[in-house]
C-alpha cells in the first residue's frame, strides 16, 4: 500500500485540505481494481537494489548517484528496463542512463526559464513518470502532484521515488475527471501534451483553472499549426498515426480559446518544431516513434499529409 500520509500533512491548512483527507480511500480503490500488468511492474520495482541517494541532482536534469554505483549496476538497470517503455526522461539513475524515448530535458530547457516555481503548490495534469515532477522541484517548487491513470507511469514514478522517499512530489492514478470541481488550491498547474487528445478543448481550459487559487498561472503545451485566428485542423482519422487527436489550433487561435475560457495575460512563450532528434526510439523504448511518423520523403508533413508537429507553450493566469 502506498501511504499518502505525508501528502494529508503537506496539504492540512491549505484550501486542498478536505480533499486530501479523501486520497488515500480513492486510491486505495483504484488499486484493487489495478491492471493486469501491476504484478509484473511490481517485481521490477521489488528487484530495484536498496541503495541511498547521497548526489542529487534536479536542477540540471535527474541524476542520482551514490559512492559505489558499480556493484549495483547491472541489478539496477534489469529493473528498470524491467518497467520498459520510457518514454519521458532521460534519467541518470546510480550510473545507469535511461536514454527514454522523448528528451523531456530539451522540452524543460525552453519551458522553465518563463516559469517561476519558487515556493509554489503545483498541479501537473497527465504527469506520465513524473519526470517533469522532479524537475519542477528541482526548480524551487514547495510540492508538486502528478496525475495520469496511466499504470506503467504511476510505476516508473515510483521507481524513482524509492530514492527520493523525502522530497514532496507525489503521483496519482487518476484522471482531471477524477479530481472534484472547485478544488482552487494550485498556484500553478501544468498540462503538457494533453489538450490535443481532448474531445472538448474549452471543458478542458475551464477544468483547469477550476484547478487554480485566484491570480495562479496555467502553463499550457500542446500541438499547434501555423495559420491565424480561424486557424483549427480537426484531423478525419489519425494524426501521425496517433487516433485521439482532435483539436490542433494556431497560437492565435489557442490564445483566443484561452482568453474566452477566462484567462487574462495569455503569452505564447514558445515555439518549436518536434524533431526526430527529440524523440525517436531507443533501446529503453523499442516500439516505432517520430520517424515512423512522418512522411520519409518530407519531414514538414506527418504519414497522413498533414502538417508535422510543432508545439507551443502558452501561459496564462486566472
């Protein structure tokens, strides 16, 4: 069982407070009704060697060492490729490099120098492994929550969590959904790669800053396409062989959507085109990625014909 007492102590005296008293009952009901892969998942992380952090490194990506990482090497890196596929990363783990299919690091660097974390109560909605999570930290954050149903994340943030059983960053299975209307208690809340699988973009805006405290700051990234403020491409079928994607506005159109949702101080902080350098596929992720995704004869268009990704990091304040 996973004890999310820390969590109800960090939270008492918030405006979360009555809503943390509730976690540790949902969560222990989404864990009996698990997934058929948890007990495999659970192994790994039973296998993980019982070594201590004594380097720590959040700041300049996630690297954690101790004095002898050699004698546990080879046990460790069993265990992790044991929770294969990664995707979000890298991780430098006691000598052992997860080299995850998405260099989350890049995305970081053009995201975080707008950001000011200092002290802050953060929501990270569709955490995947917390990558993102530790980083946050690492740039000052007070905590930080992550919650994405996905069970194969829930365990890689666990993995790492083993050797971080102090810092206040905390993962939890559930969807936005999951999470009751009014909670106002966030002073920043993340949504990255997440609004393009919605079937309804504004629920997902106002869903958001239903998240926020007065004056907090949404920090918004998603996939964008060029074109002006009527500019939106609703896929027919897959967009680079993805199904669940839906809305891909332009910046001017995302900006409107957010401005209408009841945001104020809407800036697009940051656009990039996704490379395949950015992600692609590795040894600790061996399915098909980026390359496989866009057309081999012109890298602007996916497969399908339509524009290759490019994403925008968009801010906000309610």
């Amino acid at each position: 069982m996973i004890d999310l007492s820390p969590l109800v102590r960090r939270l008492a005296n918030t405006p979360l407070a009555n809503w943390a008293n509730g976690l540790q009952a949902q969560l222990d009901t989404k864990m009996e009704k698990g997934h058929g892969d948890l007990q495999r998942w659970q192994s790994a992380l039973d296998a993980l060697p019982p070594v201590t952090a004594c380097d720590i490194d959040l700041v300049n990506g996630l690297r954690l060492d101790c004095k002898d990482n050699a004698a546990t090497h080879d046990q460790m890196r069993a265990a992790l490729m044991g929770l294969s596929p990664w995707r979000k990363g890298p991780f430098d783990l006691f000598g052992v490099h997860v080299d995850t299919e998405w260099r989350s690091d890049w995305k970081w660097e053009r995201v975080s120098p707008h950001l000011d974390l200092r002290g802050k109560r953060v929501l990270d909605v569709g955490c995947g492994n917390g990558y993102y999570q530790w980083r946050m930290l690492g740039a000052g954050a007070d905590s930080v929550i992550g919650v994405d149903p996905n069970w194969l994340f829930f365990c890689q943030f666990q993995a790492v969590q083993r050797y971080l059983p102090d810092l206040p960053a905390w993962h939890l299975p559930f969807a936005l959904e999951d999470l009751p209307a009014g909670l106002e208690g966030f002073d920043t809340v993340f949504s990255m790669g997440v609004f393009y699988h919605r079937r309804s973009p504004i629920e997902h805006l106002l869903a958001l800053k239903d998240c926020l405290v007065k004056g907090g700051e949404l920090v918004l990234e998603t996939l964008v396409v060029p074109g002006d403020v009527h500019q939106v491409l609703v896929p027919e079928d897959r967009y680079a062989q993805m199904r669940n994607v839906w809305f891909l506005p332009s910046v001017p159109a995302l900006e409107l959507w957010l401005r209408r949702a009841g945001f104020t101080d809407v800036k697009c902080v940051d656009v990039s085109i996704t490379t395949v350098a950015e992600q692609r596929g590795t040894e600790w992720m061996k399915f098909q990625s980026l390359s496989d995704f866009l057309d081999p004869d012109d890298h602007s268009k996916t497969i399908e014909g339509l524009p290759a990704p490019m994403r925008a990091v968009i801010t906000a304040r309610k």
